[in-house]
C-alpha cells in the first residue's frame, strides 16, 4: 500500500499548484523509495534505492524521447503563424454569417476540431481565439437578435465559447497521429512489449470525435432554446418591474 | 534506409539552434538557464542512447531543475500584426494548405511503408509514422521557405518563439510516461488494480471492466487534473490485466478510447487549470474562483453522455 504514497504526492502537487515537472520527479522518487522501504532499512538501502529509481526513470526518458520530438512540427506552424495564419484563421470565422450564438458556436466546433484533427491544435485556445473573438462574436449574435443582455445570459455565453473550444480540441487532436496523448499510449504499451503504431491509436479515435460532435451539437441547439425561451420575454419582464 | 535515429538527430539540431539563439538573445532575462535546459534536451536526443541510465536520470533531474527554479521567453525577430494581417489577406485561404503537408506525409508515409515494396526500404518499418512526420516537417519548411522567402534564420527563430511560449511543460508527456514506468517498476498499477479488484464484482466480464475502466480513468482525470497522468496508472491497474488480458480486449481501441474517457473528466475538473480556470479568468466570469465555475459547468452536460459514450463504444469496438 505505501507505494501509493506516490500518487498522494501528485495530487499534493497540483493542489498547491507546484511545477509539474517538479511534482512528477518527487513522485517518482516517493514510490520508489516507498517500494524499497521496510522497519529494516538503513541509509545504504535507501540511497541505492534512490539511485535505482532515478536509472529506472532515466531509461524511461531515454526510451520515450520520441513524445517530444513533436515539438520539431513548430518550426513549419511558426513560418505559417509568421505570414498570418492565425489572422487568416480569423478573417474565416469572422466571415461566419451565423445569425445565432448556437450556430455560431456550431461552426467554430467544426473548425476546431477538423483543424485539432490536422494537427494544427495551436489554431484556437483561449487567448489566441476565445477571448478576442469567438466569446464577443457569440455576445454579438445574441445581442443582435434580443438587445442588451442580462449579465446571467451574458456570462453563460461566454462559458460556453470556452467549453466549445476545450471540447472541439480534445476530440479532435487524438484523430492526428503525432499529438503527445497517442505517443504516451505507445509508450506505455512498449513497456509491456505491446507494440502499436500510432496510426492505429488515431483511428480509433474517430468514434469518439463524431459522438462528442453529436453531443455538443445538441448541447448548443438547446443553448440556442434556452436563450430565446429567457431573453425572448426579458424586455416586457424588465418593463413590468 | 531513413531510421528514428537520423529523426532524433533533426530533433536534437532543433533543440540545440533554440539554445544557442537563446544564449545571444539579450531580451531574455534568464537567457543562460533556457539555453542550458535546451542544450540539455538536444544532448539526450542526440546522445541518450550512450550516456547509460543513471546518466539519463541525472540529465532529466538537472531539466526539472531548471524547470523548477524558472525559464525565460526571448524575443525572436518576427514580423508585425500589420505584417500578417497584409499577408493574411494577400494570401487568403492557400495559406491552411501548406500545414496540410505534414499530416498528408506521414499518413503516406505510413501507408507506403505497410503496403508497398520499396516503402520499407526508405523507412524504418518499425518507427514509420514518426519519420514519416519528421520527412513531413522537412518538406513543408522547404515549401515554405520557397513560397513565402523569409530570412534564413525565421524558421528557427519562429520554432524557438513558439517553443519559449510552451516552455518546460514542452516536457511534461515525457516525464509522465517515465513516471509511468516508476509505477511500473514498483506495482502501483497491481496495488490499484487490487482495491479495484476488491470492491468491484465482476470485473472480468466485458462490460464491467470496461465501465470500471473508463469511469476509472475519469474520476482518476478529475482528481489529478490530467489524463496523462491517470493513464498509466489506471491501464496498467485495470485496462490490461481486466480490459485487454482477461476478457480479449484489442490494446490500440481499449487505450485509444480509455484515454478519450480521461479527456471527459478533464472536462469536468478545476485540476486542469489551463483549460477550465484561465478560460474563466481571461472572459471575466464572477464566479472564476468557484470550484465549478462557468466553464466546467457547461462543459459537465457534454462531459457525462460522452463518458457514457465512451464506455458504449469501447464495449463494442474493443472486442473484435
């Protein structure tokens, strides 16, 4: 059971939000010493349990350098981002003539994910497109279709510009083969000489993405209901009180 | 034949250019600390494999390190949000083209390798994708450097920018998965599996073990606010030895969509700050500081079917 005092420390460390990479090796070396240790144990059994662990960690490292050799794919997304892509981006979804905060919403769904998919999941995220456009644009559609809006509906709005984008994005990135998620599983099954190609991790990550677009598409059509039903009525509401 | 090994070799002149432009960056505060962190990863892609295990591990405690007491951001030259949005306008659309480079090379590199003859003679069968995706990036910044003529240095510099906005969590998949196999070694997997085992009856039969594991993945997610953290812990605890070994399981589709089903508690915790409480504080909400705030909260009625989903799909694709 003390070996679980590994995970404990993991929790520990995202609770007092410590540097991850920090709560990791902490947690590493927690389980291996508690692994190692017994009533019995003197200071030599614990250093080399230490030493051991940190060469079990390191071979681990070493085996699994290809998760991060994704990172290379910045040198062409920077080029691109460098002539506008990110722009570009903008202009699009800018051009969405969407007349609801639902539909609106809908499109960019698509486009997140379709372009999470691609392996292009630096497109969106919440500073870059959430923020400066997708949340005012959904503000935007709902105050031209029923004035000015209630800070209740206003906020709920924005949630859900941020909700859309979390989910087109988790949905979406494991469909490419190199993202970090479906490396990790190759990792992991390596380890247990379980061999898989990443290739075969992403397609089956298809049914996943189309039963999240289904219910997320649901999601913001009855988001849409819900707005008309509220604000529809909220000018005489307002004008009684 | 073009093997992981030359890809790693690319990577690491990567890793290795990003430090030495970091080095003679004076806008960085703490320019000699972020050039030794990537000094440090171009040295494990270029020579991890002679610097034995124990040396590994001394690298990847020297990385936390400087993780831990701070990195700085540089200022590479780029061009001017009046720049792109010209270039974006003049451009227009053909400029999604070229990012489809990359994936369109290394799904047919891939392909090639699995179902033709000369595929396997190019490629490493064994590592295909992945050098397909180098061969994939290499192409593209050819094609880009053709097309859109920016200084030599831009790709580099345009990596190293968006590399410095990462940071070290650049590294955090990595270091999960050796933290993976620290579990691994020491049976954390079979102690969870065990309490799983204790409580749940049943779970060598399909259904219940692929319920216990997805919903297990979810809660882990939600308590320690990643799925790559609850991952190995929860496969190697009841995806394999329940999900895969006992009742048959085929392990890409279990651990494809076990992962998924993390994702769905990601959804729903305020663990995973990045995605659930940044959103809150940039959009203002009131109630950002909640442990439900807005975000989670619209993002908890996709959250629950889609688990729900998860489990359903995995229960009738996993076992072909």
């Amino acid at each position: 059971m003390l070996v679980l005092l590994g995970i404990g420390v993991v929790v520990f460390g995202f609770i007092v939000r410590a540097n991850p990479l920090l709560v990791v090796m902490a947690a590493a070396l927690t389980t291996g010493l508690a692994a190692a240790w017994t009533p019995a144990a003197d200071i030599t059994t614990m250093t080399n349990a230490a030493r051991d662990t940190l060469a079990t960690f390191g071979k681990a490292f070493n085996d699994s350098r290809y998760i991060s050799l994704t990172w290379v794919l910045l040198v062409a997304i920077g080029l691109l981002e460098r002539a506008g892509l990110q722009e570009r981006a903008r202009i699009t979804i800018a051009n969405v003539k969407a007349a609801t905060v639902g539909r609106l919403l809908w499109v960019y769904l698509l486009i997140r994910q379709g372009t999470s998919a691609l392996g292009l999941t630096s497109l969106g995220g919440h500073p870059q497109m959430v923020r400066p456009l997708v949340a005012p644009m959904a503000e935007g559609a709902a105050e031209a279709k029923f004035g000015a809006l209630p800070d209740r509906e206003r906020y709920l709005i924005r949630s859900h510009a941020a909700a859309t984008d979390n989910i087109g994005l988790f949905f979406g990135e494991d469909i490419f083969i190199a993202i970090a998620s479906i490396l990790l599983i190759k990792g992991f099954l390596e380890g247990y000489d379980i061999i898989v190609e990443p290739f075969e991790l992403s397609v089956w990550a298809i049914p996943t993405a189309i039963a999240a677009l289904a219910i997320h598409s649901l999601r913001l059509w009855l988001l849409d209901r819900h707005l008309t039903r509220t604000l529809s009525k909220a000018p005489t509401a307002e004008a009684a009180q | 034949m073009i093997t992981l090994a030359y890809a790693y070799i690319v990577v690491g002149f990567f890793f290795a250019s990003i430090s030495i432009l970091s080095l003679i960056d004076r806008a960085n505060p703490r320019r000699a600390r972020t050039a030794l962190f990537w000094a440090l990863l171009a040295t494990s892609f270029w020579a991890g494999q002679f610097l034995g295990d124990l040396g590994n591990g001394l690298l990847a405690l020297a990385l936390v390190a400087l993780a831990a007491i701070g990195l700085g951001q540089g200022k590479p030259p780029t061009t001017t949000p009046e720049q792109r949005r010209e270039s974006a306008e003049r451009r227009g659309n053909l400029l999604f083209l070229p990012a489809l480079i990359i994936p369109a090379v290394a799904l047919g590199g891939t392909l090639a390798v699995q179902y033709t003859d000369w595929g396997p003679v190019i490629i490493q069968e064994q590592h295909k994708t992945l050098v397909s995706l180098v061969i994939g990036v290499l192409i593209a910044v050819t094609v880009l450097m053709i097309w859109l003529r920016p200084p030599v240095l831009a790709p580099l510099q345009e990596g190293r920018r968006l590399m410095d906005s990462v940071g070290w969590a650049a590294l955090l998949p990595q270091m999960l998965a050796s933290l993976g196999a620290v579990f691994l070694a020491a049976g954390v997997g079979d102690q969870v599996g065990r309490i799983f085992a204790e409580y749940i009856p049943m779970l060598d039969t399909k259904t219940v073990a692929v319920a216990a594991y997805c919903i297990g993945m979810a809660l882990f997610t939600i308590i320690m606010g990643n799925a790559f953290a609850a991952f190995p812990v929860m496969t190697a605890a009841v995806g394999l030895p329940f999900v895969i070994i006992a009742c048959g399981g085929d392990p890409a589709r279990v651990c494809a969509i076990g992962m998924l089903a993390g994702f769905c508690g990601t959804l729903m915790t305020p663990m995973a700050a990045n995605f659930n409480v940044v959103p809150a504080n940039l959009l203002e909400l009131p109630d950002r500081k909640a442990a439900l705030n807005g975000v989670i909260r619209a993002q908890i009625p996709t959250a629950l079917p889609l688990l729900i989903a998860n489990i359903v799909l995995m229960r009738l694709l996993a076992f072909p």
